[in-house]
C-alpha cells in the first residue's frame, strides 16, 4: 500500500483542495513513487496525511480516475493504471508551434475555431499592438489532445492583418503561416511565459477548476518596418503540457555561465 511525503494543501489558495491533492498524487505517479499496479492507502489514511475530508480525498482521486491513472477495484481499493505510463505519454512536450509546424502533433485538433474582424480589444492589447481605436481582429482556439482540452489560444491582430486570414484555413494552418503566405514578412518577437491562474473564460476553455494552475505563453510578433503583427496569447493545462527548451554548445555558448 502506497504513502510518500505529504505536501499539505492550502485552504488560502485559490485552487480547490481536492486540486491540489490530486495535483499531489499525479506528481507521484510522474516521479515513480506511485508504480502501475500499486495500491494506494485508504481514503481515511490520505485524509489524515493531507489534513482534509474523505470527501475532497475521495474527490481528488475521482478526478484522476477521470484521466485514467488511478482505477477503482469494487471491495479491493484504488489502484494505479497499469496504464499510466502510457496516459502520461500523452502530454504534449515542447514549443507546440514548432511541434506543430513539424506535423508532430497529429493526434491533436482543434476545437471552438473563432475569426471576428472589428472587435473591441482590451486596452493592454491594444497598446502592445499600437492600435488607437482599440479595435481589431480576434482569433479563439482549444485544441485538443485525445480529446481533452489542453490549451486555449488568443491571438489579436490590426484589421489589416486580420483580414487577411480564413476561418477555414485556421485547422489547417496557422496565423503567420497564412500572413506569410500573403507576403507579410516577420521581423521579430518577444515572448513571456510564466505560470498563471486559470481564470473564468480559461477554466471553461480547458474544463478546468477556477484558480487551476496553468502554462501562460504571451508572443509579441512585428514585421520588418518593426509595426506590431500579432499578439498571441496560449494557456495550457498544466498536466497535459510541458514546455521543453534544449540547450547545446553551438556558437560557443559558455552553458556552465549561462546555469550560474
């Protein structure tokens, strides 16, 4: 029967207690403490360990028996999946353009694809874009992995630029694909990623807890005369994504300065 180092759950966190612990639990899954086959301890033992309910444990280890890494033996117990390994495999690693651009996310897709030209925009947007009239056009896409949301993507763009894109191009390619194709040369980028808290619009989008933890991405993209393009702004689940960035020597990078 399975026990392992508690991390106890704050009830001043905006994230739901039962999140948290099965944040917890699935860690131990991911790290090994947690092996496919083992059993876990009782509901009243993980109750006592995380200082909560049988209910929120009980609701804790429900949501991950809705992914599938934990199963339920009518009168035996709760059980780690013999097939974890291969649920967890499931997690998209990686700059998802660039694995996008790769065709290695094929068993992903698109959902809820929205294209509005004219629309009013946020005033931090509108100023990152250079926009007086705060209008312009709004992209919205979830996309999918084997069914299940794992990231929300906005991107906000002038209507001259907007305009130039089609909705029914927008499953097969993506926004500066289509500019490119229009002849819109990129001139750079700055991007941001931090971690967030899941709010309203993106807990709907993801089917996540209000308050979840979430992967926010925010890319600010110009062309060549250094005229802001394209906003691009992405949430992703914190257990279906990770982001990868693999370091090498080439160019003669110091990497043991770089690490100090």
């Amino acid at each position: 029967m399975l026990g392992a180092m508690s991390a106890q759950p704050s009830s001043s966190s905006p994230i739901p207690l039962y999140h948290q612990i099965a944040t917890v639990l699935r860690q131990r899954v991911v790290d090994g403490t947690y092996q496919p086959g083992a059993r876990l301890a009782r509901e009243d033992d993980l109750a006592a360990e995380f200082e909560v309910s049988r209910a929120t444990v009980r609701q804790a280890v429900g949501e991950l028996v809705r992914i599938n890494l934990l199963t339920r033996q009518q009168g035996r117990g709760t059980f780690v999946s013999e097939t974890a390994r291969e649920e967890l495999g499931r997690i998209v690693r990686g700059d998802l353009d660039a694995l996008v651009a790769a065709g290695e996310v094929r068993r992903t897709r698109l959902r809820d694809i929205e294209l509005r030209h004219g629309q009013p925009l946020p005033a931090a947007a509108a100023e990152l874009l250079a926009i007086a009239d705060a209008t312009g056009t709004i992209v919205q896409r979830t996309r999918l992995l084997d069914d299940v949301a794992f990231a929300y993507t906005v991107d906000t763009l002038p209507d001259g630029y907007g305009r130039l894109l089609r909705r029914a191009r927008l499953r097969g390619e993506g926004v500066l694909q289509q500019l490119e194709a229009h002849g819109v040369a990129l001139g750079g980028a700055k991007q941001t990623v931090r971690a967030e808290l899941a709010d309203l619009r993106v807990s709907e989008a993801l089917a996540i807890p209000l308050g979840s933890a979430v992967l926010f991405v925010e890319r600010l993209l110009w062309d060549e005369d250094e005229r802001p393009v394209e906003l691009f702004q992405s949430w992703y689940r914190g257990d279906r994504y990770e982001y990868t960035v693999t370091y090498d020597r080439s160019g003669g990078a110091d990497l043991a300065r770089h690490f100090a």
